[in-house]
C-alpha cells in the first residue's frame, strides 16, 4: 500500500473514531490532508516516500485500498511486529510498577485542613480556541484557511463559548475534582501533565482525584494531542492550543477549588428518552435512557451546580457549518441554566454515546421565528425539553452534607495479548482500524454480514506509533459509584459495566463517564465488532477492547471499594510526556481602535417574523480576542431612564457565550489574502434573532429599547456601547 493512501486511510478512520455519524465521507466526497503533520511522519507503516503535494483520497481509493490480499504483508513486515512473549511482558510491566507508593509531603504542602463534612466550589473559565480554528471531530476537510487551521477547515461563526467546567468535592483528607470540557476529547497524557502541575504548587490531592471528560461537541477546536493518530484526528499539534488550554483547565480546578464553602450534595436518576436515538442499526435497536443527576446546594438550599451523566452525540451542527459550539451537550447545559429559578452552573458528562446520536424534539417548538439556522433551533428544542424535564427532578433529590469520598486512578499495559488474547488480532500486533470495506458502514438488514478475523483487513499501526497505556478512574460520592472509560463505549458495553459494578460497589447506581481520562476511539462487544459499521470501523485495538476495558473498570471499581484486593494485572508507573513550554500566540495589530463601525439595525426577509438585529464593531485579532457581546434594555426606575443587562429567568445575562447573541468575523484583508499580515482590520458581526421558534425560559423579546455593549481586547482593553434601537 503506498504511504499517500495510508495516511488517509488512517485520517478517515480516525474521523470514524470520533463519530462523525451522520457526516462520514460519500463515495464522492474528497478528504484532504494537511502536508505539513504528513512531512513530519515520514516514517509511517516504516515506509518512506516523499510528499510534495497535497494529498486527496477519493471514496473510491479507499474502496480499492481495503480489500488488498495478505499477501501484499510480508511475513518479514509481521515479524518485525510481535510483540514480547506474555511473561517477558508482564515482567517489563512489573518493573515500571510504582502505583501506590506515597509522593513525598511537599506534593501535599498546600492542601487545604481537612474539614469533616463536605466542601465543594465549582468554576467555568474558557478554552481560548480562537475563532478561526478548525472544527475537529468529523474528519479532515480543507476548507476555510486561517492562521490557525491545520488538517480541519477554519471556523468564522461563533455559536456559544467553548469552556472548562470544573467541580471540587473535599472532605476528610479526600479531593475530587470534576472536569468537563468543550472538545471532541481528552488525550490521557493531558491528565498527566496537569496532575504534575497541581503536585508542583503543593495540590497532590487535587491532583490524585482529577477526572477529565469531554462533552465530545464536534463544533469544538482541537490540535492538542501530542501524538500522530490524534493529530490526524485533531490536527497537527500546537503549543500555542495546547497552552491555552491546558491554563484553562488548571484556572478552572485551582478556582473551583477556592471557591469550595460548606455544601449538601445528592443524586438520582430519570429517564429522557426524547433526547436521543440509538443510530447503529447492525446490532439492533438498543436504547438506555437512564440521566444521571447529582445536585450540589450550599447549607442555606441555594443552588450551586447540577452535574448530568446522559448518552448524547454532539453533532447537530454540521461538518461545513464553520461554527464554533458546545453543540447538543451544551444545549442540555443552557436549557437547563436558563429556567433555573436562579442561575447554577450545569456540568454535561457523556455516558454510552457511542451509538447515540442527539435526538430533536418537536414540542418546544412555537412556531414561526427569526432563527438564524435550522441547527440553532434543533439546539433551543434541545434546551427547552431537557430543562422541562431536569429541574422539576431536582426537587425531590436527598442532599446530605456527610459523604464517602473516594478516588483511584489506575494505569495499565496496553498490547494486544491483553487485549484479544483469543488471537483474534494477532495481525495487528499494534493496533489497527478501518478493518471494514465501505460497503459495510450500514451492515444491517437480512443481508448483512457476519466478518470474522479471517476477512477483515485493516490499516495497521506500528510499533513507533503505538499507545501502551491507558487509565481508568473509579470514583464513589457517598451511594454513588463513577467509573470512567477511555473513549466511545457503545451502550451495551457501558450499561455492563454500569450494571456489573452497581453489584460489585455495593452503590445505589454508577455513572459511567465515557469519553474521559484518554480516548481510544469506539468501545464495542466483540460480537458486534465482527458487524461491521463505521463504530466497528473506528475501533483502534480490534474486537477485544471495549471488554477489556470493562473488565479494567470493573477490577479499579473493586479496588477502590476493597483496599486490601489484589490486582491481576500491573500497573504502569507515571508515564513520561511531552513537556510542552508555555507558549502564546502571535497576534496581529488591529488598524483601528475598538468602535461600531455599523449600528444596530433590524433587517428582515420573506421567512422571518420580526427580523434580525445586526450590528458591526472593530475589535481585536481572535489570536488574543474573545469578544464578549450581551444585550442591554433600557427600564425606567423611579422615572429614571437606566440601562440594565437583559437576563433569562436565571438572572443569567443574554449574551453571545450562550448562543442567544451569534458572533461572526470579517477580517480585512481577508485571510484568502494573505494568512499573515502586521496589521488588519477585525470586523465582528453580532446576529440576534428577535423571535425564536423556541421560547426561552423568559419568553419572546418584549417591545422596548435596546442596546449592545462589546468587551474585548485589542490588545488594549475595551468596552463600547452600540446605539440604540427600539423592538416594536
């Protein structure tokens, strides 16, 4: 096979891995690669080619490619790939075994005195993906190129603010801290180099219960996996993302923690079954519809966060949209914070959606509207059902200021004799994805068929290229076990392991949280890996992996609850990373200071209601940018005319972060004309709809006077309030 052929094999196999649904490649689709992540992976497959060209995989070269014989595999090449005889393995493993043993004290100079009743703080601080970055999660597609695109196509909308949400729960000498993140993923040598962080400023406990988790939105930024099969899925790394991100993440921790005051916390399940859809057709129809709620009050009953565990793709906003969005899960989020009595921030944890695509429902829907796009209002329909049906459930949840706190995060070998020990993988000594034809993505009916190890060929990963490790995180709050899971699980494999360790625990019920603590694309059943499908075509460790991790999970979970249990496998001791240096962004001057360059005016055609409010202001260059936009109403206090900020029922501002205002960027000369210039002018458009086809919490826009104000920076600092303008 030649190298061209491969790295795109490998980079729509990975668009599979991170669920591209309803968006994979037609047979006349066309993927595009970045040259640059190919120039600096020559040594892929260990074949050596030279690429002076972009490069473009046809449906149909991939069709071709996937059915080449075993012969065209030197047994030389297979040789070369096998891996150590299980006991010299287990012997290796052995020696890297350092779990459990105590870090020294300054690790845990600063942890705060231990309290004996609980303590919890909760934060948001944002990512800092620049408008302008590429939308990661379907798949590479060139497309709108900006200075910060590499294999994905740029983004110049932005729907609502990509964020860290963290929540810290301490009680007795026990820390955990939840965090959920705007991206399609988490790469697990993230988590190592932030508990590395919190353990050099004197937080070792931060830093032993530190669980991240992606909301697997696939309108988010991405280039911050240090590793080649995440930067083909992600794009090709960058110290400047990486940078930004990983500040947020340990802002979002370290204030959340300093935040932390006397709590009550409880939790419960219910049942949504209209927020999503069992969309993998070759194993049946299957649907789990159990939400998982846990509700955090202060001692006086006010409401502090509500954390969700629900199984919910988020992929309502398309592959060529050129948006920037929380998607579905962050739909769930700001339905629910907005018609809140008063606002509380709302923390999504994706459980099984591997095989669940976002589901719309029709209820909320009033009407006719001004909506901008068809997906904001399949998102407001989203928001509106799940607050209809989340907050009238928190009422009835038990909270308890006295909990068991436990934690325990344990790495583990990963190599293919663990894995498929039944052999079933042996030709892929490494891993391997995209074993499938194309035909096979929708396997299904009384024609489908039934591959086996025999007949399926895949695109192999090589020993340079290899993962060895993974990490599994088994948590317990008071009657409530959480397990996570590196990846995609399917719902069979999830609800399993939900179900197995529910017993095992002695818990009430567990959560499982996917796509947290590392992402090792799709968790399916061995059986329904042989099924084929795109989630079997995304799975990079073939059939035996989602098992293998359930079994893992399961085994950490008994540990955590049985101290004294031994394990049957060994444990990998800290892993060495990429140290990546903190680095900033270049940034281009803006040509003017921050002004309105256009007022606000109402514009309106044959499908709208009301119209649209659109405005124009010059700000800064998205590199150090962020513009936060809200509206303001003018309301008469003791016949004084004041300007005050218009919020939702929550007391929660209407503001561009949650999608009510839509920002866009017009740069000038735009980025088609020259990527890098010294100077230029940023135009930012605000879009707001005044009537939407789904009511919010505090209903339509009422007629009065309105006006926006913009803050953001230039790098100077500015804040501007538009003109006003009346809603009839």
């Amino acid at each position: 096979m030649k190298i061209i052929d491969l790295i795109c094999l490998i980079g729509i196999g990975i668009a599979f891995a991170f669920g591209c649904e309803d968006s994979h490649p037609s047979k006349n689709e066309h993927v595009h690669l970045d040259q640059k992540i190919l120039d600096q992976h020559q040594t892929i497959a260990d074949l050596a080619v030279d690429l002076d060209q972009n490069l473009v995989l046809d449906q149909k070269v991939l069709d071709q490619q996937l059915i080449f014989s075993d012969q065209q595999i030197s047994d030389q090449q297979v040789e070369d790939q096998t891996t150590l005889p299980m006991d010299m393995q287990l012997a290796v493993d052995q020696a890297l075994t350092t779990w459990d043993e105590p870090f020294p004290s300054e690790v845990y100079a600063e942890r705060p005195a231990p309290q004996s009743r609980l303590y919890a703080g909760v934060a948001e601080k944002q990512l800092g993906f620049p408008l302008g970055s590429g939308a990661v999660g379907y798949g590479p597609k060139l497309g709108l190129q900006t200075p910060f695109t590499s294999l994905y196509s740029g983004t110049d909308i932005q729907h609502t603010q990509l964020t860290s949400k963290a929540v810290v729960l301490r009680q007795d000498q026990s820390t955990i801290a939840l965090v959920r993140l705007d991206t399609v993923g988490v790469w697990q040598d993230l988590i190592i180099d932030l508990q590395n962080q919190l353990r050099s400023i004197g937080r070792g406990d931060l830093a032993d219960g530190l669980v991240l988790a992606g909301t697997h939105t696939h309108a988010s930024g991405g280039r911050v996996f240090k590793h080649l099969i995440g930067e083909i899925a992600v794009g090709e790394f960058s110290p400047e993302f990486y940078t930004r991100l990983r500040a947020s993440i340990l802002a979002s921790i370290l204030e959340a923690d300093q935040n932390a005051q006397p709590a009550k916390i409880g939790h419960d399940t219910i049942l949504v079954s209209n927020l999503h859809r069992d969309r993998r057709c070759e194993d049946g129809e299957y649907q789990d519809d159990h939400l998982g709620l846990i509700k955090i009050t202060k001692d006086d009953g006010t409401l502090m966060a509500v954390l969700l565990n629900y199984a919910m793709h988020g992929t309502i906003i398309g592959n060529e949209s050129g948006i920037l969005s929380s998607d579905a899960p962050g739909a769930v989020e700001q339905g629910v914070e907005n018609a809140l009595a008063q606002y509380a921030p709302v923390l999504y944890f994706q459980s099984w959606a591997g095989d669940m695509s976002p589901n719309v429902p029709t209820e909320g829907v009033v009407g006719n509207g001004d909506d901008l796009r068809d997906e904001y209002t399949s998102l407001e329909a989203i928001s509106h059902a799940a607050a209809q049906q989340i907050i009238p459930a928190l009422d009835g949840i038990e909270l308890d200021d006295q909990v068991d706190l436990k934690v325990k995060t344990i790495r583990f070998v990963l190599n293919n004799e663990l894995i498929n020990p039944d052999g079933s993988f042996d030709r892929y000594p490494y891993g391997g994805l995209f074993c499938f034809p194309s035909s096979a993505n929708d396997n299904c009916g009384p024609d489908a068929r039934v591959f086996n190890p025999n007949n399926i060929n895949c695109i192999r990963n090589t020993q340079n290229n290899k993962i060895a490790w993974a990490q599994i995180t088994a948590l317990q709050i008071g009657s409530l076990g959480l397990i996570t899971l590196p990846g995609e699980p399917l719902t069979d494999i999830a609800t399993e392991l939900r179900d197995r360790a529910i017993e095992d625990m002695g818990v009430q019920n567990v959560w499982v949280m996917g796509y947290a603590q590392g992402h090792f694309a799709y968790l399916v059943h061995k059986d329904d890996y042989f099924l084929a499908g795109y989630e079997s075509t995304g799975t990079i460790w073939g059939p035996g992996l989602g098992l293998f991790f359930v079994e893992r999970g399961l085994e950490i979970a008994h540990k955590l609850t049985h101290p004294d249990a031994e394990l049957s496998f060994s444990v990998v001791a800290i892993p060495e990373i990429y140290e990546c240096m903190d680095t900033e962004f270049d940034f281009e001057e803006s040509l003017d200071l921050a002004q309105w360059s256009t007022q606000p005016m109402i514009s309106i055609n044959d499908q709208q209601v009301k119209g649209v409010v659109q405005a124009t202001f010059i700000g800064g260059d998205p590199a150090i940018d962020a513009p936060l936009v809200w509206l303001e109403k003018e309301n008469i206090i003791d016949q004084v005319a004041v300007w005050q900020p218009y919020t939702h029922q929550s007391n929660l501002v209407w503001k561009s972060e949650d999608g009510y205002l839509v920002l866009s960027l017009s740069p000038e000369p735009p980025y088609s004309e020259a990527l890098k210039l010294d100077a230029r002018r940023y135009y930012w458009h605000v879009h707001m709809p005044i009537q939407r086809k789904v009511n919010p919490a505090n209903g339509q826009l009422p007629s009065g006077r309105y006006r926006f104000v913009a803050k953001g920076k230039q790098p100077a600092e500015y804040q501007i309030e538009s003109n006003s303008f009346d809603i009839p």
